[in-house]
C-alpha cells in the first residue's frame, strides 16, 4: 500500500510505524510551500493520504479529503506522532488485517 503524506517537515520514526503496516511514502510534501496547498495534479499510484493536522491549515486539508473522496483514496488525519498514527491506522486498517488484503498481495 502506498501512501501520500500532507504535513510535517521531517517524519521521525513515522517510516518504522508505516512499515509494520506494510504501507510504503508515495510521497510526502510539507504544506508549507504554496504549490503544496491546493490539490496535485495526480494522486495515481496513492491508496492513502495521511493528514498531519497539527501542520496544515483548514483550506488545505479541505482540499485533500476532497481529492480523496472524488477519487475513493480512503485518508487518515491525525497529530504528527508515532501513538496517533497508530490509533488512526488501526482504525483503517490493522497489521493483521493488511496481511489479507488484496492490495496487499500484489505487492
């Protein structure tokens, strides 16, 4: 599963906490820059986007969850830290339950 990552300027030990997910970055951007703040061009390739809230403005986050309901992304918003993370991707999809998902196997 590849993700897409809206928020923080650095990552910390998000990578490891994503890894046991078996969720690989897609890509990540910041949120700070202006280009970063209205919707990409393109999300192929994404199965989820991880929101770090405490990074991003309403007008951002507006954008993406919309880009992630037009195009049936499902998306995560959480507080950039290791427990919220795990909580929100628990709640989307277990370790356990990846290693049955279809996405999962085609990798």
């Amino acid at each position: 599963m590849n993700a897409f990552i809206v928020g923080a300027d650095t990552l910390g030990n998000i990578p490891d906490v994503l890894n046991q997910y078996g969720i690989a970055i897609h890509k990540h951007v910041s949120g700070r820059n202006a280009a970063h703040q209205r919707k990409p061009a393109t999300l192929k390739g994404v199965d989820l986007i991880i929101l770090f809230t405490d990074f991003l403005g309403h007008n951002v986050m507006r954008h993406y969850r919309e880009m992630a309901h037009e195009e049936n992304i499902r998306f995560v918003a959480c507080r950039r830290s290791v427990c919220a993370l795990s909580q929100s991707l628990d709640k989307v999809c277990s370790p356990r339950q990846c290693d049955d998902c279809p996405a999962h196997k085609k990798h």
